[in-house]
C-alpha cells in the first residue's frame, strides 16, 4: 500500500530548495534583512515538514494506521499555513498575517505529535 505522503514529502521537500535557492539569489538584493530571514525561515520549516512528511508515508506503508493519515494531514496543513503566512510576511504581506502564523505551528506540531502517538502505539 502506498500512502499520498510519501509522494508528498519529497516534492515539499523539493519546493523548498527552491524557495531556499529564490530567497538567496532572486530575493537577496529586494528584501532587507529581516525579510531575508523570515524567507529563509519559511523555507527551512518547509524542509523539516517535508522530511516529515517522508517519514509519516514510510511508516505508513510499513504499518498502515489511521493515526498516519491523521499526522500527514495535520502536519501538510500546518506547513502551508505557517511557510506560506511568514513567506508571505517576508514579501511585504499585511502584518495580520501574523495572527494566523501559530494556527500553522500548532497544526505542524499536532502532526508531529500524532505521528508520535501513532508509531508509540504500535
């Protein structure tokens, strides 16, 4: 049995090397430092998530277990949320955006969390 996440990790993974990439070599001379680092933020937690996400689709081709589904969803939503409100916060965005960002950090963590829970389980 296959699982979405272990074809959704890599590609995540590799929207953030380029992100990463973007960020230094298009965005260095446009943002300030500050907005270069926000940048370079959103990409680095995209990468963790896509590794995440890696891991969540083996684990889940190994044993599978709704907890998986579970931890890959909250985990993939989580990322966007929060890589994409600080990306966005980078470029400029409206500063609301801030209010939203921990709604994604707490849905990575959850993922994170019930990847736990769910391999601890076994």
């Amino acid at each position: 049995m296959r699982s979405i996440f272990l074809v959704l990790g890599p590609v995540v993974c590799a929207v953030a090397v380029l992100a990463g990439a973007f960020g230094a070599h298009g965005l260095r001379a446009r943002l300030d430092p500050r907005g270069l680092e926000l940048w370079e933020t959103a990409a680095r937690y995209f990468m963790y998530s896509g590794l995440g996400l890696t891991l969540i689709g083996l684990a889940a081709t190994q044993n599978p277990r709704p907890g998986y589904d579970w931890a890959g969803w909250l985990l993939l939503v989580g990322a966007l949320v929060f890589c994409d409100t600080v990306a966005w916060l980078a470029l400029g965005g409206p500063r609301w955006l801030g209010a939203i960002t921990p709604l994604g950090g707490v849905l990575m963590v959850a993922g994170f969390l019930t990847f736990a829970w769910t391999a601890w389980r076994l």
